[in-house]
C-alpha cells in the first residue's frame, strides 16, 4: 500500500482497535521508506497535523494521537525533529471533553514521544509545557504537563538543574492547587526534579524539604536537620534552589535558634559555590531577609552569624556580578558551521524532503548543546546521532558513522562564529620565542571529580621543552588533572603518539624486595626492550653507587626515590613528564638535583607540568604558569614571580605574607624562674648518641640550646639525624655521652610528618569532642600517657621495687639507717633553686614521707615518675587557667583556622584533609606550649594556611623548631638554622638570645577564658607569677603577718606557704 491508502485508512477507522492497526502500519510504512517520505502534499505528517486538529470528530484526535504515539516507538530518535513541534496539540488534546479514549490515547501518546525526546528536544518544549501545567484550565492537562516534566529527570537532568530556579516555585504553587490529582503530581514532578540536584549532601533532604513546601509546620524542623549537615560538596543553582524557600521562610519564624541556624546553613552553601552567577537569581529572597535579621534580631551571637552569612552571599553575588551570562551564537552561524561539516561528508545533504526538517533541528540541538557547561563529545553524540541519520546516504548513516558527524560538529561549536559567548573565558598567551617550538598538545576537554566539575571546555596548549606549573587555590584539580592525563581519560590529548609518564613512587607489594637495578628493570623491560646493562649506566649517570644499585628499593630515601622515578622516565623516552609535588620530603640538595635535572640538557626536549607548593622550586624550573581558575586553564608566559607581578591578588601563591588567613597560638604558661624568653629552657651539652647494634654513633658532640625566643629550622638529608636529636631534646632518647637538660615545667606540642595517625582512633567525635576526651576534667594530656616514653618498662618497674636505704630518725631522735621501698611520690616543692619530690613509703604511714632532690631519684630509676608529677602540677594549673568549656574549645579552634560550627557540629572523618591536621595542631596547642616542633609542615597545608601559620609563628612568645626542607617557609619563620650532617650539628644564624634576655621580657597568659555560662574567667594569681621587686616586698610584710599572727588572703596563704615562711 501507498503512503496516500495508509492514511486513508487511518481517517477512516471507525473504533480504537482500526485506529491502532491503522497508525502501526503507517508507522513501519515510514520506517521501512525513510523519513522523506514524512513530508510534501501526500506526507505523513500532513495526515497527522489534519487528525490532531479536527475539532469536531473525537475519533480522528484519537487517531492523530495513535499515529503520533506509533511513529515515536517506531522511528525513535529520528522522529524526534518531525515531531517536538506537534507535542503541543497532543497535550492539550488530553483535556478533550468529549472523548475518553482521546484523553487516553492523547496521554499515552505524549509519554510514548518523551521517551525517544533528546535534551535539545526537551528544552525546545520546556516553556510550553510549564505554561500548560501553570494556566490549562483543563486538570488533565495540567497533570499530564507535569508528568512529562517529571520525565525530564531522565532525558535531560542537566538542563532540569538549570532551571530549577524556575521549577521549584512554580511546581512549589501547583501542590496548593485546588484539584488534588494536580496537587499529588505538582509534589511528584519536583521530587522526581529534585533527583537533578547534584549535590549529595542536599539529596537525602529532598523528601523533608518538600514536605515542608506544602507543610509550613515542618519548617522549623526541616532546617534544624539540614542545619546539622556537613556541606562538603560544590553548590550549584539547582541545590540553591531547593534549599532557599526553604530558608525563606525559616527567616519568617519567630525563633531565633531557627533564624541563626539558617544564617548558617547559607553562609555553609554560600562558601561552596563554585560559579558566583548562580547566587543572583536568589539575592532577591536571601538578602533582605538577612539584613533584616542582621539588624533586628536581639540576640548578638544570632545578629553576628546573620551578618557573617550576609557579608558572604554579598560578597559571592559581587564577582557574579562580573560574569557575562552565557550566550548561543545566532542560529544562522551555527547552521552555517554544520553545513561545513556536512559539505566533507560524501553523499551527505541538507536539502530534500524530510532532510531540512532534521537539518534544522541538528543545527538547534548544536546550538543549545553549545551553552551547555559541562557538555563532553559524548553527550554530542548521544544527543546528536539520530537525527543526523537522516542526513546521510544511504551505506553511510551507521550509528558510528552519525556519531562521527556529531565529534565534527561538537569541535566546529568550540569557537568561531558557531561558539557560544559569555561565562568564563580563558586567557591564553604566546610569544615569538614559543612558535617555532613543536606543538605537542592543543585539545579542548571537561573535567569532573565525582559530581563535581572541576574544568569546562578548558584548552590545553603545551610545546615541547617547555616546563608549566600549575597553580590554584587547593581541591581546584589539580592532581585530578594530572592523574587524568596519565590514564588517558583527557579528551583530545594526543596519548597515542606522546609517551606520557606520571613521576611517582609506585611501588607494590611484591616489588618490595626487588634491588633498585631489578625494580627499574621489570618496569621498563617489556614496554621499552631494555637491558640490565642500560639500566644500570642510566642509575650510574644520576649518582648510585653500585652497592645502592643492588640494595632493597625500600630502603632508599625520598630523594633516591624521587631520582629513580625520573630515571624510569628518562629510560622510557618520556614526550610529557608529569609532577606531582616532587619535592616533597627532599632535602636541600636533592631539590636543587631536580631543578638541575629539569633544567638540563637531558629534558631539554621533554615538556613538564608541575604542581608544587615549593614556589622557590616552581620559579626556579616554571617557563609558563598554568592557572586554575573559574573552570578554565589560563596559560601565562614566564615563571610564578611575573605571574604575581601581573596578578597582585595571587601573591599568596608566592609570598608566605600575603596570606589572607590568620592563625594565633595561646601564649604559654608562666615558668617557674624563667623571667625571659631568652633564657634556655630545653639543651643538650657535648651529646652523642649511638643506635643498639650500630658500628659508629649517628650523632656525636652536639651541643644546642632552646629558649622561648628561638626559631630554628633543623635542616639535613634524609636519614642525617634530624629526628633523632629531636627526641634526645625532649627525652624519648637517652644519650649514650653528654648531658640533657630540661625545665621541669616546659610543655612542648609536637606536630608529626604523618598528622593523621594523632586523630584516626577518633573519626566518629567532633573536633571539640576529641578535645574534650584528650585533655578531660583535670588537663592531663591522655595522648602523652600511652607513648612509649612514658609507659614503664617491666624492668624499669622491678628497679624501683628495690629497697631503698635511707637515714631516718627513730623514737628516740637518733639518727639511723633503713632500708624502705616506693609506692608512689605525691607531689613536687622548690627549695631554693632546688626541686624536691614527697616519696610516700611501702607499709609507711603519710607522716613517715620523705622528700628528695630531682637529681638523687633520678640516679635511682624514678625520672618517669618525676615527669609524670610534672605533667599533672602543669595540667592542673593549666586546666585553672584555661577552662575546656564549648566556647573556650570553639575560640581555640577558630584561632588555627578551624570554623566553630566545623569543630562542634562536624565529625572528625567529614573534614578535608587540611581541616584534620587544624585540628592536629590545635589540640597540640590547647596545653599552652612553651616550644611548638613542626615536622615537615609544608607536606600537608595550602598556600593560604602555610601563610596563616608562618604569621603564627612570628607573633608566637614561646619558642618554635621546625624541621623542613622548605627554604622559603624556613626563611620567612626562622633566624637560627641547625644544619645536621656528618653526624654532628652545625649552628648558623643568630644562634645567640642574648638580646632577648637583656629585654627581660615578662611571660604572661592574659586570654580571656570563659565558663560554660558565657561568663568571664577571673585568672588566679600564682606566686610564680610574683615579680622579684613585688615578692621581696610581700615576704617583708608576710613575714611580720605571721609573727603578729594577722589574718591573711588566700592568695597570701598561698604565698607564704610556697615560699616557705611558716616554716622559717
């Protein structure tokens, strides 16, 4: 039969099961001819467009939907371009009111042409479909309005997040409306909007926060759970637009926990959008509410969170304020580009029956596809291939062959006339010197970690022997970039013909044993064909010795490791190498070896990219800078220090100083006898120290010196000592030679290379909680109680045990000899200058206790004991002094850059890495040190907290000792520099405190503490705290209060008691 007899016979049906024979066969008619035969006088569409609008036969509409219904299954997306325009009449014919089975048919129709509906398609149709489901005065088509934007979630969730600024008000109204099938599928289509939102953190609210819309009396509620949320991932428009009326209206409520909690759910969001512009459509709604709140509200902690979250959304709509909007390129332009692409495609034509009608609608879907941000190749050809089928010859139209197209068309939109204009632009710049250099690279690509897009349509442009490092703010991408790059997943990057290696320490389990020659070799082998001979002359060439050749590959250093990984690049005849922090954990040395390396003639032809936060080591080896920055690459011509020259606002990457951070360390405790920071509270006098079992000592003859004013940078190769003299200062070591002193008050905090381990049996507590359980009622430290250096040794124990002989006098005043043993010593007096510890004996009652010298049980065994009494006297002045209440822990927190809301209401394991180590080093700093040692604190900190925490350092008033290979951080914090090597150590710098101690400057904690009230702290006095001109004057006048036998403070009590005057 004809195309003519087949419509025909569909107008002519009589019943619903004609009508459906009839639509199926004019439906295989088409699929079997082609869609040209869609269109002219006699086409197909002409049948249906005539049935859809005759308003006076019912049957027909119904037949009109059957047919729209059948060539939507049969022809799928190639149907797509013939009928988006007529899905229109279908829905509005579900709302016939003279016939059921045309609302049915009609309905089922329309569902039938959304399942093949592309993106582009649904986005054609969007406006029409929410103005059917906002003024039909038909229910049934407002209801079928809504389950075909319901459906959108499936075709086009990327152009329903976009539009959910639209969506939520909208479908928001639509659950009042008066009919309640509408209600139920308005409360349907946004929850199944809401599946759009691309934000983990939001989604499991989504049924709450809907619920809300429709039941004010959940509000209150609703934020208070949501006020409870971490907030970790990237903000975009669409999980703004579902949490703001919610926010909205928890500003109307009259609590004002509820206002504050809300001031911070926004201030949380505002910190994680990621494109500025997305904010403004909501400035309208939060803004006002938050002035209002800011000003009006009476509680001042609530008016301060208010203004903080105002002063960030303000903030945050300012630079969206600078962004253009996103706009396609006219139509023509666009076609225009499509056609090039057709014209070298044989046989491939625009014109004709049925192929304008898809040429246009490719040309449409191109154009939108082209305002898309995150739009791949993949999703061109996804959206694309179907309709340019129709455009090809007949041979030619595979879904590979269309798919082909649809690559050519995506990389003719990039740029040109075609391209869209607006958003985020990159700048890119090239001189004289770079064009005659090879290109290796110019693509064009997207990147996302998770849900969050990290790049959009970013160009990367690199020539050969060029060295580019990438720098940004932390968690842009950085490494994912780099990572990217190395598996091949980057679009566009010519991984096929460079030879691409990622330099990193990649050692498995079982190469673990192999030797350094082996372990290289089984690397290299089979991929490059080379032999154990060239291997071991291409270690030679970077200095291993031939007893390094064949030790195990574990036990050598981070700076071996770092040169064997370039070794195995240089074997493979590496195009592109790629670093990632390369110089982390390397000594001085080794990081000039690989700025020489990178440098030199044997990278002269390889092209680099590097991300370091060494930014002496990045401008010594950088020839361009790549910068991240709102989803672009930016690709500036010369190294970090004419970057910053051009950009003033990045100097943070370079200058430690320009940190817009702030971190502040608690000012130490008073020491007993320490009037000023230039006196030495921790040394080592002509020490040496030898490992058990090793044949020489790896330290000998050191002799150094620590006061309150010092900072020192330990500096050395790997493996020199550094670490060991460390621990023979504050005593986890005992010295084999020498002597070691230290004040039996000074309180040290200790910031490990590896933080981590401090905190990873405490994920599951808050930051303040884990304070809390560590320092406890009493200030005792319980993470000091379970090292191995305080933890009594069976063998340590049983010395004890040992009887003691003493002199003690018996009933009869004479003086003799006995031998008793130690149960416990109680507690700690100072005679003079000298310290004495109360012995309680075995079987002895409390009067029979003795007092001894440090030094004398110290001889005997007790100097663990001694210690012990120590930390609790400290702990308990400390815990006096600054009281571990909530408010006390959050200021302390807040002081090391840890937010107050992070630390009270986010546990441990939600933090980001760089929040952990906060959290490290604030509880490493709750005791008041009076010495802060950082090892290797450059690993784990970004430019911005690096700078915050060098500032520290400076306005510190204890002493600092940093071990690190970081010479910019070293001198930007340090003035004196012990050098470890050849097992001695060597003093450089302004070793000398003299000028500190002439100062004379007085130690004093004057914080304010507050109790868990809210209420001020008054600090007890101390008698240490007592200066001599004052103390000489008070024993004068408490000496003749005690003869006159005068009533006295308690503070006077005190005085007298620990200065010994009763007693005188």
């Amino acid at each position: 039969m004809t195309s003519v007899e087949l419509c025909n016979a569909l107008t002519a049906a009589a019943n619903t099961e004609e009508l459906k024979a009839a639509a199926d066969n004019l439906a295989v008619y088409v699929k079997e001819n082609g869609v040209t035969c869609l269109e002219g006088s006699d086409g197909v569409l002409k049948t249906l467009d005539g049935t859809l609008a005759d308003s006076k036969n019912a049957v027909a509409r119904e037949g009109g939907a059957f047919l729209f219904a059948a060539l939507s299954k049969k022809l799928k997306g190639a149907s797509v371009p013939f009928l988006v325009s007529r899905l229109e009449a279908v829905v509005e014919n579900a709302g016939d009111k003279k016939s059921a089975e045309c609302r049915k048919a009609s309905s089922k129709g329309a569902k039938a042409f959304l399942k093949v509906m592309n993106a582009p398609a649904a986005a054609q149709v969007y406006d029409m479909l929410m103005k059917q489901a906002q003024e039909s005065t038909k229910w049934q088509v407002k209801v079928l309005a809504l389950e075909l934007l319901a459906g959108y979630v499936e075709i086009a969730p990327e152009f329903v997040a976009r539009k959910m600024v639209v969506v939520v008000p909208a479908f928001s109204d639509l659950m009042w409306d008066s009919k309640k099938q509408v209600k139920e599928a308005a409360a349907k289509a946004l929850t199944e909007a809401c599946k759009c939102i691309n934000n983990n953190d939001v989604q499991p609210f989504v049924p709450a926060l809907v619920s809300a819309i429709s039941n004010p009396s959940e509000v209150e509620e609703c934020v208070h759970t949501l006020a409870a949320t971490t907030f970790v991932q990237t903000v975009d428009a669409s999980a703004l637009a579902i949490t703001v009326p919610l926010l909205e209206r928890g500003f109307r409520e009259k609590s004002t926990a509820t206002k504050r909690k809300c001031a911070v759910i926004t201030e949380n969001l505002a910190k994680l959008v990621d494109n500025p512009a997305n904010v403004a459509p909501f400035m309208p709604v939060l803004e006002p509410a938050l002035a209002k709140a800011s000003a009006e509200v009476a509680d001042p902690e609530c008016r301060s969170r208010c203004a903080a979250a105002h002063s960030a959304l303000q903030d945050i709509a300012k630079r969206g304020g600078a962004l253009k909007a996103v706009e396609a390129a006219p139509l023509e332009k666009v076609e225009d580009a499509v056609k090039q692409v057709l014209a070298k495609v044989s046989g491939a034509s625009a014109e004709g029956p049925g192929k304008e009608t898809s040429f246009k609608f490719v040309a449409s879907s191109a154009r939108y596809m082209t305002t898309l941000q995150d739009s791949t190749t993949d999703d061109w050809k996804e959206e694309l291939f179907a309709s340019i089928k129709a455009l090809l010859p007949a041979g030619a139209n595979k879904k590979s062959d269309a798919e082909e197209v649809a690559k050519q068309i995506h990389q003719a939109c990039l740029s040109g006339e075609a391209a869209a204009t607006g958003g985020v632009q990159e700048e890119f710049e090239e001189d004289e010197d770079d064009k005659h250099l090879e290109q290796l690279c110019d693509c064009r690509f997207s990147l996302a970690y998770g849900s969050r897009i990290l790049l959009n349509n970013a160009r990367l442009y690199l020539k050969r022997g060029m060295r580019y490092g990438i720098v940004a703010a932390k968690s842009a991408g950085k490494t994912t970039l780099l990572q990217s790059i190395a598996k091949g997943q980057v679009e566009g990057f010519p991984v096929d013909k460079l030879k691409t290696v990622f330099v990193h320490h990649d050692i498995q389990a079982s190469q673990a044993r192999m030797s350094v020659t082996d372990f290289t070799l089984s690397s290299v082998q089979e991929e490059m064909g080379i032999s154990r001979e060239e291997v071991r002359d291409t270690l030679d060439k970077i200095g291993f010795t031939d007893e390094m050749k064949d030790m195990p590959i574990t036990s050598l250093s981070g700076g071996w490791k770092m040169k064997l990984a370039l070794a195995r690049a240089m074997l493979r005849k590496a195009d592109i190498l790629l670093l990632d922090e390369p110089t982390n954990h390397l000594d001085v040395l080794n990081v000039q070896w690989v700025v020489d390396y990178l440098t030199g003639d044997v990278c002269s032809n390889v092209t680099s990219l590097i991300v370091s936060h060494d930014t002496k080591f990045l401008d010594n080896v950088a020839t361009h800078i790549i910068h991240f920055d709102t989803l672009k690459l930016n690709n500036y011509k010369g190294n970090l220090s004419k970057f910053v020259e051009r950009f003033p606002h990045a100097k943070a990457y370079y200058d430690l100083t320009a940190s817009t951070l702030a971190f502040k360390f608690p000012t130490p405790a008073p020491l007993d006898g320490v009037k000023s920071r230039g006196r030495p509270i921790l040394s080592m006098t002509d020490v040496s120290f030898t490992y058990p079992g090793a044949p020489k000592p790896q330290l000998e003859g050191v002799s150094i010196r620590v006061s309150m004013a010092s900072r020192i940078a330990c500096v050395g190769a790997n493996g020199a000592g550094k670490s060991t003299m460390i621990k023979l200062l504050t005593g986890e070591l005992k010295p084999n030679k020498g002597t070691v002193y230290k004040h039996p008050n000074c309180n040290f905090a200790y910031v490990a290379q590896h933080a981590f381990h401090h905190i990873e049996q405490h994920l599951n507590k808050t930051a303040v909680q884990y304070l809390q359980w560590r320092f406890g009622s009493d200030g005792t430290d319980k993470e000091a109680l379970v090292k191995s250096t305080v933890k009594i040794s069976e063998e340590e124990e049983k010395k004890m045990k040992e009887p003691i002989q003493i002199q003690v006098e018996n009933e009869d005043g004479k003086l003799i000899k006995e031998k008793r043993v130690v149960e416990k010593i109680l507690g700690r007096r100072k005679q003079g200058k000298i310290l004495e510890y109360e012995v309680k004996w075995v079987n002895k009652s409390q009067d029979m206790n003795s007092w001894f010298p440090r030094e004398k049980l110290e001889e005997l065994g007790f100097k663990k004991l001694l210690d012990d009494v120590d930390r609790r006297k400290a702990a308990a002045e400390g815990a006096f002094s600054r009281v571990l209440t909530t408010a006390n822990a959050e200021a302390h927190f807040e002081a090391v850059g840890l937010d107050r809301e992070l630390a009270s209401h986010n546990r441990i394991s939600s933090l980001s890495g760089g929040q952990k180590v906060k959290v490290v080093l604030a509880a490493a700093t709750w005791s008041q040190p009076h010495l802060i040692i950082l090892d290797e604190p450059t690993n784990y900190l970004d430019r911005e907290a690096l700078g915050a925490l060098a500032q520290a350092i400076n306005s510190f008033e204890g002493g600092v000792c940093l071990i690190t290979h970081n010479q910019e951080f070293a001198d930007a914090t340090t003035r004196e520099t012990w050098v470890v090597a050849n097992h001695r150590c060597d003093i450089k710098g302004d070793a000398d405190w003299a000028a500190y101690a002439a100062e004379a400057l007085e130690l004093a904690a004057e914080e304010d503490q507050v109790d868990a009230l809210g209420n001020k702290i008054e600090k007890k006095r101390l008698p240490s705290s007592i200066k001599p001109k004052e103390k000489k004057k008070m024993v004068k006048e408490l000496k003749k209060k005690i003869k006159d036998d005068l009533d006295m403070t308690d503070f006077e009590e005190e005085c007298a008691t620990e200065w010994g005057l009763f007693s005188a």
